[in-house]
C-alpha cells in the first residue's frame, strides 16, 4: 500500500511542530544521501509515495510513527536516531491536560 498526499491532504504543522519537522526533514534528506540514493528509490523500498518523501525532506508535513519506523530500517538506522534531537513544542504547557490522566510512575 502506497501512502499519498492525495488521498488525504495533512493540516499545516503548527509553528511549534513547524521547526521540528524541518529538523527531520534535513536528517531524513541527509541519512539518504549517505545511502546514495533517491527520493523515488526510498519511497519505492518504503511503500510510499515521492512526493511524500520531497514533502518529508521539505519539513512540510510530520510523518506516522509507522512510517518513521519503516524509513529507519531502510535508511539501516534505528528510529530512535532518525528522531533523536528532533523536539516538538514544551509537553510540560502543551499536554498539560494529557498528563493529567498518565500514572505518576509512566511520566518522564
């Protein structure tokens, strides 16, 4: 299956994601060069579309988790460094209310 950004058009990041995924967007674009190859090559190993790894590359759009963990077994890495430093906005204001419902035991 073949991921589009046709079938369903993302909302703008919002500026405090804005950053973040232009910070991937750089890591992603330079750990396929280090690969040597193409936006078209990944996207065909990944199962998903060109334009969504220009737009990726781009920091335009914030990829799913299940589409990061497929980019970082083709791009020979481990998630965690293709995101590693990659910060979105403060969960401490923004998820205030989220942490609310988390166990003290689970929260960071």
């Amino acid at each position: 299956m073949i991921e589009s950004d046709r079938t369903s058009r993302p909302a703008p990041l919002s500026t405090a994601y804005a950053a973040a995924a232009r910070s991937l967007g750089r890591r992603l674009r330079y750990m396929r060069g280090q690969l040597g190859i193409s936006q078209q090559e990944l996207a065909l190993q990944v199962g998903i579309h060109r334009t969504y790894i220009s737009r990726l590359e781009r920091g335009t759009i914030m990829p799913r988790l299940s589409t990061l963990v497929r980019l970082a077994i083709h791009l020979k890495i481990d998630v965690g460094k293709l995101v590693s430093g990659v910060n979105g906005p403060n969960p401490q204001t923004s998820n205030a209310k989220a942490r609310a419902n988390v166990p003290k035991d689970a929260q960071p």
